[in-house]
C-alpha cells in the first residue's frame, strides 16, 4: 500500500521578511495573482517576495484591487489582485519584505 507524501512545509521567510498571505488563483491571461491576506497589510509601494515550488520572485506593489477596484491598503482577511511580473501559483507564499 503506497503512502500519500505529506505537502512539503512552507519554505521560511528570509530575514526581514513576514508571512502575509498566500496565492490562491493565478489569471495568466492577465498577469494578475489572487492573494488571500493572512496578517498584517500590504501597501502600494511595498515589496513583496513571492515563493513556492516553482516560483521565486521579488517585486513592488504597484497597485492593488478588491472587488476590481483600486484600493491603497488591503488587511488582513480581505482577498485582493496584484499585477506580477511573474508566473505565480496556487499554494505560493507572500512574504512582506523589509517589515
């Protein structure tokens, strides 16, 4: 009888970095992440890390939308879009940098 492998454990943050949330769709058509903000908030202008399996790339958050509306801050329990400048995934993890 095979065993199931058990998920991999989210990768730690790097120093100077925080956990905020996690990609839950990816819309590649429009370059566009779904993030699922966990704690704390993200900003216009922050840095953000983005890492799972295949994915690891940093960027600045040029602009947030909820609800397909522009919004500066988006807190924790809200679910936003992001433009990225990568291929995000389902499951990879949003780190704040620099908090």
């Amino acid at each position: 009888m095979a065993v199931a492998p058990k998920p991999a454990a989210p990768a730690a943050p790097l120093p100077g970095e925080v956990r905020v949330g996690i990609v839950t769709h990816y819309y590649s058509h429009l370059s566009v992440a779904i993030i699922q903000v966990e704690s704390g908030a993200l900003r216009e202008g922050d840095t953000v890390h983005i890492k799972g399996h295949t994915s690891d790339f940093r960027q600045r958050v040029d602009s947030l939308e909820i609800d397909r509306v522009r919004v500066p801050e988006a807190r924790a329990g809200q679910v936003l879009g992001m433009r990225v400048k990568e291929h995000a995934r389902e499951h990879d993890v949003v780190y704040k940098v620099g908090a």
